[in-house]
C-alpha cells in the first residue's frame, strides 16, 4: 500500500509540472484569455469550435449560463431557452466580470486543455489525501496533515486561475499563480520524501547546505522576475506584434537587466555546489541534472534574446526554471538524511 501512495503522489507530481508545462502554452500562445469565464468556458462544459455557436441566430436553443458575443460584449443566457425570430434583450444579462469579448478556436482550446490537466492534477492530489488517511492512519500524522492540505492548496490554485482571467491577466496574479504551483511542487516533494524515509542517506557539509539554501532562494527570485519580464514582452508584442520580435527587448525594463545578471551569479552558486560535492565526494548526484538545467536555462534565454524570441524557447525557460527549483529543493531535502560528517575543506 504504501508503495502505490508513493506511485500516486509520483503522478501527482507529474501532472503537477504538466499544469506549469501547460500554463507556459497558454502564455506562450498568447491564450490566456481563451476562456474568458471560469470554471466553464463560454458557458460550456465543452467549448466551441467556431464562432457561430457563439452568435445569436433565430430557433436556435441556448442552455442556461451560455454566452454569446454581441456589439463587442459578452452576454449569459438568464434560461435555458429557444431564440425567436428577433433578438430579445430580457433573455440575456451582460458578463460583468471583465470587458474582454474575443473568441479564437485555439486560444479556446489551449486554455481549455490547461483547465483539463489541472481537473486531473487536482483529482490525483484528492487520491494521494484520501490513500494517505488510508496507509498511514495515524502512523504519520505528517504526510496525512500534507496531502490534505496540498489538496486545499489546489483549491486555492484553481481560484487563482479564475482571478487572473477575472483580471484580463494582471501580472502580479500571474507571478502568485506561479509560484503557488512551486509551493505544491515543494510539499508534494517532502510528502515523497517523508514516505521514502529510510531510503539512504547522504554524508553531511554545512556549506554546501547553506550554498544550496542560497540556490533555492535564488531561483525562486529568478522565477518572479521571470514573469515580470515575460509580462513586459506580452505587452510588447501587443503593440509591436509578431512581426517585430527583434524589437521587443530594444529598450526593456530594469527587471530584464537584474534579471540577466542574476543569472550569472545563480550559475556561480550551483557551480560551487556542483564542484564542492565532486571534491567531498558527498553524493548528491542530481546537482548534475542542476548544472544540465542551468545550461539549458541559460541557452533559451540567450535564445530569446539573440534570436528573437524563437518558437518554444519562452515555454522552454519557464518550464526548466520549474523543474530546477523542484530538483534543488529535494537535494535540500536528501541533505536532511544524516550520515558520516566529511573532514571540511574550503
């Protein structure tokens, strides 16, 4: 039993980084806003493919809730009911929860696969609470307080996600909507850590511990400016378009520079740990997949910004930010399973 616990909060994990993954589509496709309800997407379960469903026609039935666009404006069905043969104002009320009344099939559909991968994140979250209350009953308390509160936490997200495109996707939701995701990444990580308890230990290095403390917060840091940055190029590429992405960064904000120069120094640290642990012999072998992260991270941004913003490259750089926190914050995690104690050396 409890190896299939660890199985489930695997996949939660895993479908957790596939909400990031698909968050990163939504901004990079420009999709945010492809639903612009929530939790429905224009009023349906399943949202539509073309924009007829979404204009008003004679005899033609619209269910409670169902939108259509009118005159620049969203507008809900009061009932479910069948149109007549001219257009009735008092079977429709306005959508007052933003002014954003545009409808394009893939914007719709990115978002609406978002929507489905983080029904099924939550869903597989809800499964590890409920066999964590089962394996574990009162044996550790811990993981069971953890799981469900990974649930809430869950809730949370979604309510999020309705307050960024209730907002016409403020930035600073955005950026919480982000790091939220890497908080639920952290406790799913400890809840893995905790059931795996007796898995091995590592030798001990008060440096490479505090160094690695250093990495997380940097990281984390990267990851908000980040978004500020992304946010900076959104509203660029609105204005400028497509066609102009070699304009985009011509004359960017101070967060691209302290964001760019961070990144040398977050490669310094993650250099020293990489080295420090090689020298020490301590054993934490993912602080190689740190360094291949960091590469990577590093080669996309360049990317970005030599190459104008190549297809994938923003979603490349989101995602991998994510999956380098998740790897730092379970080494931090191995450092707490306690062995021999390496003679110092600096």
């Amino acid at each position: 039993m409890k190896l299939n616990f660890i199985k489930t909060a695997k996949t939660a994990l895993v479908l957790v980084y596939l909400v990031i993954v698909a968050g990163a589509l939504v901004r990079m496709t420009g999709s945010g806003m492809g639903c612009p309800d929530w939790p429905r997407c224009f009023g349906y379960y399943i949202p539509p493919t073309d924009v007829t469903e979404l204009t008003w026609s004679p005899n033609h039935e619209f269910g409670k809730g169902q939108v259509i666009i009118k005159d620049e404006k969203l507008w809900v069905a009061k009932e479910t009911f069948t149109t007549g043969e001219s257009y009735n104002e008092g079977n429709w009320e306005a959508y007052t929860k933003h002014d954003y009344a545009e409808f394009n099939p893939v914007h719709t559909w990115v978002e609406y696969v978002n929507r489905l991968v983080g029904a099924l994140a939550g869903l597989a979250v809800f499964i590890m609470a409920v066999m964590a209350v089962v394996v574990y009953n009162k044996q550790k308390t811990n993981i069971i307080l953890l799981s469900w509160i990974t649930v809430f936490l869950m809730g949370f997200q979604a309510w999020l996600g309705a307050t960024v495109v209730y907002s016409v996707l403020n930035p600073v939701k955005i950026t919480i909507h982000m790091v939220m995701a890497l908080v639920i990444v952290g406790i799913i990580l400890y809840i893995l850590h905790k059931a795996k308890e007796n898995a091995g230990s590592f030798k001990q290095d008060k440096l490479f511990k505090t160094l690695l403390v250093v990495s997380i917060m940097l990281t984390m840091i990267q990851v908000v400016l980040g978004t500020q940055v992304r946010q900076f190029v959104d509203e660029q590429i609105k204005s400028l378009g497509y066609d102009n992405m070699n304009l985009i960064l011509n004359s960017p904000e101070v967060t691209f520079y302290i964001h760019r120069t961070f990144s040398f120094v977050v490669f310094g640290v993650n250099l020293w740990l990489y080295l420090r642990n090689k020298k020490l012999n301590l054993g934490y072998s993912k602080i190689n997949w740190v360094m291949l992260l960091l590469l990577v991270e590093i080669a996309s941004g360049v990317a970005m910004y030599y190459l104008d913003f190549p297809f994938g490259s923003q979603t490349i750089h989101l995602v991998t930010a994510s999956i380098l926190f998740g790897i730092q914050y379970y080494i931090w995690l191995e450092t707490t399973r306690k062995t021999v104690v390496p003679q110092q050396v600096y």
